[in-house]
C-alpha cells in the first residue's frame, strides 16, 4: 500500500506542474509557444525587370598617339647658333626652331652668284657676235661654216648661264636650310641636340620631335571574332567610340572609328584598330592608357536586371525573383552581357517582375521577405 500511496502522489505532483507551465504564461498576459509564427521574413533591396534600349559595346584598352609626329633633323652640315623654342612648348607651321651657322652658305651663295654674273656677260658678248656674224653671213662676207662657230659659242655660253642659275638656286636652297622650321601646328618633346653642337645634315638622332595631337588617335584591340560585326556596322556608317581616362576626372571623349588594320595579330588573336578624336581641348597626350568603348549599334526592347541582382551557382547564373506572397523563387536565367550598371537577360524574366539585389546570402526558395522595409504578410 504504502508503495501505490507513493506513486499516486508523485503523479499528483506532475501534473499539478503541468497545468502550472500551461496557465501562468496566460495568467502573466504572454502567448503560448505554440502560438508562435513561422521564421522570421529577411530584410532585402529588390528592383524591377525593365525593358530598355540597350547599346551594343566592345570594350577595351587603348593608348594615345600622335594624329602626325615629325622627327626634326638638319638638311645641311654646320654649328646650331640659336634656338627658338622651349622644351614642351607649343609651336605653329612655319616658327623658326633652330638656326644654324649661316655665312658658309652665304659666301658660296656669293660665289654661285659671281660665277653666274660672269658667264651671264659671255652670254651678251657671245649673242652680239652672233647677230654681227648673222648680218655678214646675209652679205655673203664669211661662210656658213664660221657663222655656225659664233652660233655654237652663243649656246655654250647659255647652257653655262643656266649652270651657274642652277647652282645660284642650290646656294640659296642650302642657305635657307640654315632655318629649321616646323612643319606642323604640335608640341615640341626634348630638345637632343643644344645650341652650339654640330650637327650633320639628315643625322641619326633628331633635333627634336614635334606631336600633333589636335586631333589625336587612339589605338586599341579587340578579339577579331568581333571583326565580321563592327565592318558590317561600319558600313553602315561612321562608329562612336567614346574614351574615358583612368582617373575619372574628365568626362568621356567622344570620336569616331577611322582605322581597321589589314591583318590580325597572330600571336594574340587580335585585331587593331584606331579612333580619332577631335582633342581641342588637349585632354588626351599621346603615350596615355585609356578606357575604350566602340559601340556597334543599339539593341530596342532589352529585358534588362542590375547587375547585383545575378548570382552564381553550380547550375548557372540564377536570381531571387519576389513572388505576390512576398516569399522568393529561385529562378536559372542566361545572360546576354553586361552593360555598365546593369545586365541584359537572354532568358529566364519578364518584365516587370521583382527581383532581389542586395540580402540574397540569407535566403532560399521560399523564404518570406521584407520589401523596401514593409514587412511580408
């Protein structure tokens, strides 16, 4: 008796906790666990599936260079006595650059002309004696045979004047070489060879180098699997090609394409091309690397997602996709490219539907979430 006694009473005692654990959570004004909800909904940044007119682009590397670059050299031998410019100043078709030691030219211009004078009077003496021995010659007071000696000295003596005219051109031609001018409106480099160095005419290294870059080129490659689309477009017209330096603090210059190379590289797969720019405002040197984007046309009506909103998985890319119940679907797409900011989609949405672009670590199919910072019902 005494051992049922015993365990009437410790069932007594559990069931009077019981009923303790079930009624003080209601007599304290709390719910009771079982009435709890589901987990809790994820805070997370959607946006919507748009449609837009989509430019196509190639993207790439390129380097500036000069619209024209002449090296300068000298055209005859002497000493350089002046200079007229300074290093990276900027100088116009025709500015004197250097000057080189003119009075040898200048005395065998002298010379030139001398010799030119000189024979110039045979010439006139050679002419009156052939007018004289003409006039005998109608007389019959000398033969034929002599008239044609003083005929023969006349075109001696001319033949010698247009000599002597030649060389008086060539003395002036070399002393006008004496003045080394620009060829060109650019930007004058280093100067290699200073005043009073010798310099020797058509020599190896330049004087100095002068860069046209109003306007400028810009030299870029892209895969030549590209090649067949961007000759079609061109055809078509000219191409934009729009330039942004690396810093960011200029905006994008805008050019066209001017120039396809007639072959591929063969060790890179690649094909050059180069684009011309107006640079008025000189924003562009030559030797800088720049981002280059060629657009080849414009693509209407693309279904269009930002960028954040793709995710990778073993499958594929793939993106949280907003249903009206505010939970999410996990959605495979295939993507066509990559546009700035945003990504065009080649499968997989439609327009208008709501997709997640920033929270997507937390979730999975089917989980509920919190929109723009309204929870889910």
């Amino acid at each position: 008796m005494s051992l049922r006694r015993t365990t009437v009473v410790g069932l007594l005692v559990l069931a009077a906790i019981a009923a303790a654990i079930f009624v003080w959570p209601r007599i304290a004004g709390q719910p009771h666990a079982n009435t709890a909800k589901g987990p809790a909904a994820v805070p997370v940044s959607t946006a919507k599936v748009a449609v837009k007119n989509v430019p196509v682009r190639l993207s790439a590397v390129g380097n500036v260079e000069p619209y024209t670059s002449v090296a300068v050299k000298a055209r005859v031998d002497g000493q350089i006595v002046s200079v007229h410019f300074k290093e990276g100043d900027r100088v116009r078709k025709g500015d004197v650059l250097f000057e080189i030691d003119p009075r040898p030219f200048q005395a065998a211009l002298a010379q030139a002309q001398a010799n030119l004078a000189k024979d110039q009077a045979q010439l006139d003496r050679a002419k009156t004696q052939d007018a004289r021995n003409l006039d005998l010659l109608k007389q019959n007071f000398i033969s034929k045979d002599a008239y044609e000696q003083f005929k023969t000295n006349v075109e001696t003596a001319a033949a010698t004047v247009r000599g002597d005219q030649a060389a008086v051109d060539n003395a002036k031609l070399q002393l006008d070489y004496c003045t080394i001018r620009s060829t060109l409106d650019g930007y004058a480099g280093r100067i290699l060879i200073q005043e009073g160095n010798l310099v020797k005419a058509n020599d190896t290294n330049p004087l100095v180098t002068i860069n046209q870059i109003v306007p400028v080129f810009t030299t870029f490659s892209v895969p030549e699997q590209n090649l067949p689309e961007i000759r079609e477009h061109q055809a078509k017209g000219d191409l934009v090609v729009q330039t942004t330096l690396p810093s960011g603090t200029h905006p994008p210059i805008t050019g066209r394409l001017s120039f396809i190379d007639n072959s591929a590289d063969t060790t890179t797969g690649t094909i050059r091309l180069k684009a011309e720019f107006a640079n008025k405002d000189t924003a562009l040197w030559p030797g800088q690397f720049v981002n280059v984007v060629l657009t080849l046309y414009e693509q209407d009506n693309a279904v269009v997602t930002p960028s954040t909103a793709i995710q990778n998985g073993p499958n594929g890319q793939y993106v949280f996709v907003v249903k009206p119940d505010h939970t999410v679907e996990l959605r495979n797409i295939k993507i066509d490219r990559a546009v700035g900011d945003d990504t065009v989609i080649a499968s997989g949405l439609q327009p208008g539907e709501t997709v997640v672009t920033a929270g997507q670590l937390r979730l999975a199919p089917g989980s509920r979430v919190t929109v723009d910072g309204a929870k889910a019902a």
